[in-house]
C-alpha cells in the first residue's frame, strides 16, 4: 500500500536492484539502461522501492535525481518509494541525466580516435567495430567518463557544455565517410593537470572513469603533454551516425576549421541530433 497513493500516470518499475555501490560503476551502467528504456518507451516516470537501512543505493538514486516520493508497507516491513519523473524542470547535468539543455549552454564538437572511443562510448559502437572491445570495466559502466586531451580552446570549457562526439577516421577509407558523429555528452567539470596537488590525487581522480592504464596516466602525469583534464557525462547515442561529408555538404560545417575541438552553433547541433534521429524530449530548450 502507497501512502500517499500516487496519480494516474504511465511509470516504469525497477525490480529487484543488487548492486554493491561500493567499488564497481555497474549501478550507474544499469541506471543508463533504465533511462534508455524508460525514454524508449514513453515513460513518465520511475520509481523503485527500497529499504532505509540501504543508504549506498538509495544515495545512487537521489544522486540522478529520483526523490523520496512515498512509503509503502507490505508484511515485509516499510520501504522508501524513490521517484525520478522524466519531465522534471532541469535542475544539473547529473540530476538530470539523461536530459541535454543547449539554451544558454555553450556546445562544442569534440573529437574522439577510434582506438579510445568505443571503449569510452559503448552504447555508439559502430557497425565496423568489433564489439569484444568493449570489456566489462569501470569506465565502460559507467556514466561518467574522464578524458584527457591537448587541444586548444578546452581551457574555456565549464559546467554545463554540450560536447558533440566525432570519431575520427579509422583510415579504411576517405575521412569524409569514415568520420562521423556519435554521441552527445554534457561536461562536469574541467580541470587543468597543474590544479591536482600530487601524482596519487590525479590518479584518484581520472582512475575510475578513464581508458588509460595506470602506466599512461602516470606517464601523463610526468610529461604533461595532456593538460585538459576533463569529466563528462554519457547522455546519448545518435541512432544514426552523421559522416563528415553529410556535416559539411548539408549542415553547414566548416570543411577548412580544426575538427578537433571547435564551437559549434545550437543550429548545426540540432541539424546533427536530427540526422542522427535523436529523440527530441532528450533535449531542453
């Protein structure tokens, strides 16, 4: 029995959810697939049931914006009845995850090589790609990525962005085919390498949501040829890749800028997301 009882309403229900929150980012791999499913399916909200003694996973759901809603008493005690609604107001990047909000968000095009974004973007796998390389670890579980980059104009970077994901050319064919648009990301947050104090609180920060071995942070590290630190969250994956040629031929992209890292208007990305049949109720206008 709800109490109070909630209103007509189209909801999905989490089942039984066993995850220890404690050193593995598999909670947040299947939360990314409850959204998914939920936004595939027109779903207005979610909700699950938990016991109060349960603190870690009940703080990994109000951590994506689910909130103490109800109880609900059964013969088996009194649960906490967790509610995240999809049509909530935007309130952040991770309360509101999945949602992507480009008004007044700067937006940008990232680029990505091939041999770092599919084990960084499981879910934007390309069809050419062999799927055993994407292995079962932290930063493929996860929400949150950490990347590490060299190139200019990523020091601008704040809270808030909007990241567009392009992968680069695999070298099988010309570039204008072969490099495409995958993915949008929102960022968390920029920090420049000199801004961690030691070696052991860089690691601790990049560690579980980086591709890079321990070797190639420490090494990065060292060498500082890396300097922009940056974490992200993963919000969506185009259903259809958008190729370089179609970028430029259609939506009005530069063919002569650097396509490594560059602005790019709220216009071309939205050309982008509609090429790439991007569920519109994803984005906040």
């Amino acid at each position: 029995m709800l109490s109070p009882p909630f209103p007509p309403g189209r909801r999905l229900k989490i089942g039984t959810f066993k995850i220890n929150a404690h050193g593995t980012k598999l909670g947040e791999r299947f939360l990314k697939k409850i959204f998914d499913h939920a936004i595939s399916e027109e779903i207005e909200e979610i909700y699950v049931t938990v016991f109060e003694q349960h603190a870690p996973l009940i703080s990994l759901f109000e951590r994506y914006g689910f909130e103490r809603r109800a109880t609900k008493t059964t013969e088996n005690g009194t649960e906490l009845v967790l509610v995240r609604s999809l049509h909530a107001p935007y309130s952040d990047v991770v309360t509101s995850y999945p949602l992507v909000r480009v008004q007044d968000s700067h937006i940008y095009l990232l680029s990505l090589y091939p041999e770092w974004h599919t084990r960084l973007l499981p879910d934007s796998i390309l069809r050419t790609e062999d799927a055993d390389i994407v292995q079962d670890v932290s930063h493929t579980n996860s929400i949150h990525k950490v990347y590490l980059a060299a190139m200019r104009g990523m020091e601008n970077l704040q809270r808030g962005d909007v990241l567009l994901i392009y992968r680069t050319s695999d070298n099988r064919g010309p570039a204008h085919y072969r490099s495409v648009a995958t993915s949008v990301c929102v960022l968390e947050e920029y920090r420049h390498i000199d801004s961690f104090e030691s070696q052991d609180e860089f690691l601790q920060y990049c560690r579980p949501y980086s591709v890079f071995t321990e070797d190639e942070l420490q090494s990065f590290w060292h060498r500082r040829r890396y300097p922009h630190v940056i974490r992200f969250t993963y919000n969506i994956a185009l259903k259809k890749r958008v190729t370089r040629g179609v970028m430029i031929e259609e939506l009005g992209f530069d063919a002569g800028a650097y396509w490594g890292f560059m602005p790019i208007t709220r216009d071309q990305f939205l050309s982008v997301l509609a090429k790439g049949e991007v569920d519109e109720s994803l984005i906040v206008y």
